[in-house]
C-alpha cells in the first residue's frame, strides 16, 4: 500500500465511525501534535479520535497533497455546531503505519452551539 492509500483508509475508517479499523493504521508510537497538546501513543490517539467521532453528522474533503511518505489532507468535519470549519492533518507514513500526524483545526468552532 502506498501512504496515499493508507491515509485514504484510515480517514475513511474514522470518519464513517471504525475508529478501531483507523487504529490498525496506526503506529503504537503515534505522535498526534493537535490544538491544546500533543497526543502520544495510540491508546491516547485512539481515545481522542473515539471521542470526536460519534460527533460527526458528515465530512466533505477539500484536498489531498502527497508528498513521498507524507500525506496532507484537508476536509470540513461537520457537527452539530459547524459545518463549514476546515480541518487538516499532515500525516508521515514508514513501515505501513502512520507515525506521526500533525492536526490543525479551530477547537472554539466545535463548542456546542450557543443557547439562546
């Protein structure tokens, strides 16, 4: 497999809700450098990416950029409380798995939606 098509498969996986399909991706010493700290190791990854999830109402892909073993991707994740608020990873794949992973996105845009 490529590191194309291994991104490919593990964004896929986690945004239709196999969270543990995505996590067979995954080195077991991920690092995810994401808003508010870094996430080291794939049990901390998988809680991560298994708590946001379940909040995915649909994904639209923007781009893809492949550069040798890196892979970027940019895409709108849509909750309940955004829909157009872009989201990127730049992913570094070796040995078949994803090892590091770098995850840009506006945390304050997932609050829940303000109470009238």
């Amino acid at each position: 497999m490529t590191a194309e098509s291994i991104v490919r498969s593990y964004h896929l996986a986690w945004t239709s809700g196999d969270v543990d399909g995505a996590m067979a991706l995954v080195a077991d010493d991920i690092v995810c450098r994401a808003p508010g700290g870094d996430l080291r190791g794939k049990q901390a990854y998988s809680a991560f990416i298994a708590g946001f999830a379940p909040r995915l109402t649909g994904i639209e892909d923007i781009a893809s950029f492949v550069d040798g073993d890196r892979v970027a991707l940019f895409y709108y994740p849509q909750t309940a409380a955004t829909s157009t608020t872009p989201a990127a990873e730049l992913f570094t794949v070796r040995d078949g798995l994803i090892r590091d992973s770098v995850l840009i996105f506006d945390r304050l845009s997932y609050a829940p939606p303000p109470q009238e």
